[in-house]
C-alpha cells in the first residue's frame, strides 16, 4: 500500500531541498505519493511557476499563507493551519527540512497527532542559542521519528543527545543534490539573459557578498565594521553583494557606504546566482547554505560570523571561520587572495545522491 509523505517548505531555500526529495519520490511512485505544503512563512513574488520549473518540482499542493509577523505569530498561525490538514488528510509521515519557524511548527503539530516526523539536515548546532535557527534546529531534533544528516558531526550531536543509533542516518545533503542539478542545467541553459552573466563580462575577477542576518546588518557598529573590511577588500577584488531587502534598508539607514568597487544589485534569481557565485574568486557570507555549497564546488569562502554549525566546511572544506572583526576578514580574504587560501574537498556522500538514500529508508521504515 502506497504511503503518504508531506514535505513541508516555508523558506526559498526550504524548496531548493525538497526539490531532490521530489523528484526521489517521482522515481518510487509504487510506493510513495507526496503532498507539498508551503507554509507561506516567506512570502516572495519571485515564488512563481518559472521558480518551480526551475527546480523541477511541481507548485504546492497546500498553501498555508502564514506571513509574516514575530516569531510566535508566525509559528502559531503555522501550527493553526498545518493542523487542519493533518487531521482531515492524516499523511503517513511529515518530512521537514532545515531550521526555519515551519519546520519547528509542523514537526510539533505532527507529533502531536501521532504522525512520524523525519528531519532533513538534522543534527547540526552552532551552540549560540542567540540564533533563532539554534532553537528551531534543537526542539524539531527532540520530537523526531527520523533524522537525515548531511555530516558526521550532526549525528554526532545526536547520539550525544540521547537518540537511538537506528534513528539516525547519515545520507548526504539534499541541498548539495540540488546544487550539482542545477548547475548541470546551468551548463546547457542560455545564460545571456542573467544579470550576472553581464557582471561577470564587465569584471572578469570578482568576489561575491551576501550579508543577511540580523546580528550582522541590524546593528550600526557591526555593519559599518563589516563594511570597512569589505571596502578594502574590493579595493584589490571587485565584490559584487546581491543585497537583501532588510540589508539594504540598514545600509541607507545607518549611512554606510561600500564605496565604488562594491556593485550592489538586486536579490538574484537561484540560478542567476549560481552563475555568478561558482566562478567568483572568493564568496564572503553569513549564509550557512552558502558556506556548503561554496565547499561542494570548490569555491574560497570566508563566514562573517563566529561560529558556524557546518563544522565540515571548515575541517574538510574551503570555509574559514573570519568573525565579525575587520582584521580578520581582511586576513582572511588576503589569504585567498595570495594564494594561501584552503583548497578543500568535497566531504564524503555529497555526491548528488542523498535524495535517493532518504526515501530508500523511508520505504524501509514505513513499511
């Protein structure tokens, strides 16, 4: 008998790592059907039907339309709405994805109601509870059936938390899957339509920016901080910063100016992105996808934060943990700059296969 999955997305990047779940469960069509649920936690006008033909997945079945609004608004309305469906369709497994407000939501909801519930990128800790992801990341990973991880060092926390060895599996990451997808359509798609295709004719050698959370952009000293290395960094690197709307908002509030060899543009579509960020000499972030993604293509990156919780970029990967201090980006920019940067691998099972080994074990599990 065909079991039922729903795979929750609220985020974009919630559905860039549904997207290889989607088409695993395509392939097993005699045992699974799947129902995709966007919690609507993101609203995003660019969340149209060319989006989902570029991932190659189909719209969403359910719609939730949370919004926007606190922490608690946002998660209550979630859990309001995400009940109604389970207990009218009763799905024999949610799967939830990362650490957003949608996946705590619809992990409790589920559990709540007595169905099995499956993290994706389980396991992953940063240990600064000051991050609203932490606390997300922590309470889905309590409540779990079934947890999917994407390093060693994930099902380590596990374990260490008191989960059961046959809970725990590590499989790879889905968000590495989609990358190697779409970059393989990237290669055959014409690109001269891309914003960044004419970034990268006019610079030639370039580095790339994103900055987005709000310990980094929503306090004054902190950006200008930031800014200041990013200024003297371009100075020797083009940068190019699709800047984020709540970036951009701080940068004209708080009068910070990135000076001339910063080209700030608009949020660009995933593969437009892509396009511009796998062959930039240098990626500096605060995005944790990008600090893997960096790593899985072989890309120099630099994080602007103190800790991250994707310690296998940093071991096996391209990924230097810089902080938030000045000095030390600059330093660690340099190194790349000069030569001295970390050459890196790609870690062991991110190998565009993690999709298959999720739902091979679902199959087992809910049969």
């Amino acid at each position: 008998m065909k079991k039922t999955l729903y795979l929750v997305a609220g985020a974009r990047p919630n559905f860039m790592k549904i997207a290889p779940i989607v088409r695993a469960l395509e392939a097993r069509r005699e045992a699974f059907d799947y129902r995709i649920v966007h919690t609507g936690q993101h609203y995003d006008r660019e969340m149209s039907d060319v989006f989902f033909d570029e991932l190659g997945i189909p719209k969403p079945d359910f719609h939730l339309e949370a919004g926007g609004g606190s922490h608690a608004t946002q998660t209550a309305k979630i859990m309001v709405a995400f009940e109604q469906i389970c207990e009218r369709e009763r799905p024999d497994c949610v799967l939830v994805v990362g650490d957003v407000n949608s996946t705590l939501a619809c992990s409790i909801v589920a559990k709540k109601l007595h169905i099995p519930v499956a993290h994706v990128e389980a396991g992953l800790r940063s240990g600064d509870l000051r991050m609203p992801e932490e606390i997300n990341r922590l309470v889905t990973d309590s409540i779990s059936d079934w947890f999917f991880v994407t390093e060693p060092a994930g099902r380590d926390n596990l374990l260490r938390e008191g989960k059961r060895e046959g809970q725990v599996f590590f499989v790879g990451h889905v968000m590495v899957d989609n990358l190697l997808y779409q970059r393989d359509r990237l290669g055959r798609a014409d690109r001269d339509g891309f914003e960044s295709e004419a970034l990268k004719r006019r610079l030639g050698r370039y580095g790339v920016v994103t900055m987005h959370r709000p310990s980094n952009v929503d306090d004054p000293a902190t950006l200008a901080a930031v800014a200041g290395a990013l200024r003297e960094i371009a100075a020797q690197l083009p940068l190019v910063f699709p800047v984020h709307p709540r970036t951009r908002a701080n940068l004209g509030k708080f009068g910070v100016d990135l000076g001339p060899d910063v080209t700030l543009t608009k949020p660009l579509s995933y593969m437009d992105f892509l396009n511009l960020w796998k062959d930039a000499r240098l990626v500096l972030t605060d995005s944790g996808g990008l600090q893997e993604e960096t790593t899985a293509l072989g890309v120099a990156c630099v994080t602007l934060r103190e800790n991250t919780e994707r310690p296998v970029t940093v071991d096996e990967g391209t990924n230097t943990i810089a902080g938030v201090d000045p000095a030390r980006i600059v330093a660690a920019a340099q190194a790349v700059l000069d030569g001295h940067g970390k050459v890196g691998r790609r870690p062991q099972l991110w190998d565009g296969q993690a999709a298959e080994r999720i739902v091979d074990e679902l199959a087992r599990r809910l049969n």
